[in-house]
C-alpha cells in the first residue's frame, strides 16, 4: 500500500507531461517555431494515448477510497479513449507521410541549415525550409512549397548561394531566390503549384 502514493504521483506527472507535448505539437508550426516542438507533431497519437493511460493509473491508484474516483476515471475513459481512436484514425487516414530529402548547412554558418522535406503523397509536394540555431532554441522558417498537381511544378533543385540567400528551381525552369534575414526570417515564401 505504500507504493500507491508515490505511483500515483510518477503516473499523474507522466500524464501531464504527455497531454502539455500534444498541445505544444499542436500548437506548434508558426513561423519561427521550435523544432523541438515541430517534431512532436509526428508523436501527437502516442502521446495522446499514453497521457490517458497515465492520468487513468494515476486516478485509480491515487484515489484508492475517495467518492470521485469512480466518476473521473469514467470521464478520462468516456472522453479519452474515443478521442485518441479518432486521433488514431485521422492520422492513419490522412496523416502525411513526410521524408526528408535534403538537409545542408550555410557557406560558412554552422547555425543555420536549409531542409528540403518531401509529402509521399499520390501529388508529392516539396516544402523548403530554413533552419536556424542551435538545439534545444534552433527555429524553422517555411521558405517554399513546390509540386501537387503539377510535375512541372516540382522542386527539381534547391541550393544556397550564399549564406543568406537561397536558389530554388522547378523541372519546368522557374528560379526563385529568397534572401535569408540575420535572424533566419526568409523575406518571402515561394509556392508553385499548390
């Protein structure tokens, strides 16, 4: 009985730090945005499922004899589990299948990176984006997005011609150059074919 306290405890901060990594992974995607909390949006669903396992041990274990255990653990299984099926299910059915096709750092900069990431859909689309800083602070700016319907619209090729500007060409031959701002804000974002 002695271990139900500190169990509970464990299971209720596991729980809370799950559920406050789904909202930062959904919340996360501005402009500037952490990578650190981008990536967690690829993790959304087992997180999801792991804060509501968690939050449910934790109640059971914490509320051994109280009136309100009952009820709370019928809430976070009434609400949690249909929730995190439907999660489940519009990420297996919709949830983009991402692979990153290029990544490369600035001439001469060791903090910032060019990424190119590339949607394995039936119309794939290309998203370049400009990376800068260092982990756990490193930020991530959209610079373009390139395909869909179009073949003539894909991303053919994407390089730095120096350390503050990028090139981008489609297979059709259009250019497009984007200057980088000291702080890693490209001064526009390109879209072709979207």
């Amino acid at each position: 009985m002695r271990y139900r306290r500190p169990a509970a405890f464990v299971l209720l901060t596991v729980g809370a730090v799950c559920a406050a990594a789904v909202v930062a992974g959904i919340e996360a995607g501005d402009e500037g945005g952490l990578v650190v909390l981008t990536e967690l949006q690829a993790h959304i669903v087992p997180l999801g499922w792991l804060a509501v396992a968690a939050l449910t041990g934790a109640t059971l274990l914490g509320l051994a004899r109280s009136p309100l255990r009952l009820p709370l653990v019928t809430a976070l299984l009434v609400v949690g589990v249909p929730m995190m099926l439907l999660a489940s299910f519009v990420s297996a059915t919709y949830g983009a299948s991402i692979a990153q096709e290029k990544t490369e750092p600035a001439p001469g900069r060791g903090d910032r990176r060019l990424v190119v990431e590339r949607d394995r859909d039936l119309d794939p689309v290309w998203h370049v984006y400009v990376q800068q800083g260092n982990r756990p602070l490193e930020r991530r700016w959209s610079v373009g997005s390139f395909g869909g319907r179009s073949d003539a619209h894909a991303l053919r090729e994407t390089v730095w011609t120096a350390p503050d500007r990028i090139r981008m060409t489609t297979r059709e031959g259009a250019v497009h150059e984007v200057t980088i701002a000291p702080g890693g804000r490209p001064d526009r974002v390109v879209s072709a074919g979207r």
